[in-house]
C-alpha cells in the first residue's frame, strides 16, 4: 500500500483534461511505478497497466475538467487535505522516497 501510494505524493492528482483525447495511457510516474514493480518481482505490470492500477485506485483522477464527477472529486480532495485539521497533509517531494521519480 505505501509503495504504490508513494507514487502519488499521498495524495490524489486531481487532472484537468477537457477531452478523452488528452488522457494519457502511461505517464512517467507510471513507467517508474512498473520499473519499481518488476524489481520487486512482480510481472505484467507494464506503464499502461499501472497507469490503470493508479486510475482505479484513485492515486490519479481523470474525469473530464469541470464535470459533476470532476467537482465532486475536487470537494473531496479538499475536504479531506485542506479543511479538516485531524488529517495530517502528504509529505512533501523532499521528504518522500523518490523511486527515480522527477517533479510529477
């Protein structure tokens, strides 16, 4: 669970694509996801399989920009890292492991 959180700042990324078109398949975050993945001894875990696994797992989320979807997942994202003081914020980039990973 930490391992593959730590692949999205302990926090979701909330994108703001305004078509389907502009949807990634993989992005470099996903790529070292599955490098990582594969030197633990895991198979079939290519880029776009992880991107997927981040997708359903919520570490990204990539409902079209300003959809209900799309706000409701801003609310929640806020409510839970913004305005509630019981939740502690992620860590930032340099306190985390880095995996290999540049900025996001």
């Amino acid at each position: 669970d930490a391992l593959i959180w730590n692949f999205g700042d302990n926090k979701p990324q909330l994108n703001e694509y305004k078509s389907f078109k502009e949807m990634p398949s993989q992005t470099p975050i996903s790529i070292a996801m599955s490098k990582e993945l594969k030197r633990h001894g895991f198979k079939f875990v290519g880029p776009t399989t992880c991107y997927s696994l981040m997708q359903s797992c919520g570490l990204v989320i990539d409902h079209l920009y300003d959809t209900p979807e799309w706000r409701a997942a801003r609310d929640r994202i806020e409510a839970r890292y913004t305005h509630d003081p019981e939740v502690q914020m992620p860590p930032s980039k340099k306190q985390k492991k880095s995996y290999g990973i540049q900025g996001s």
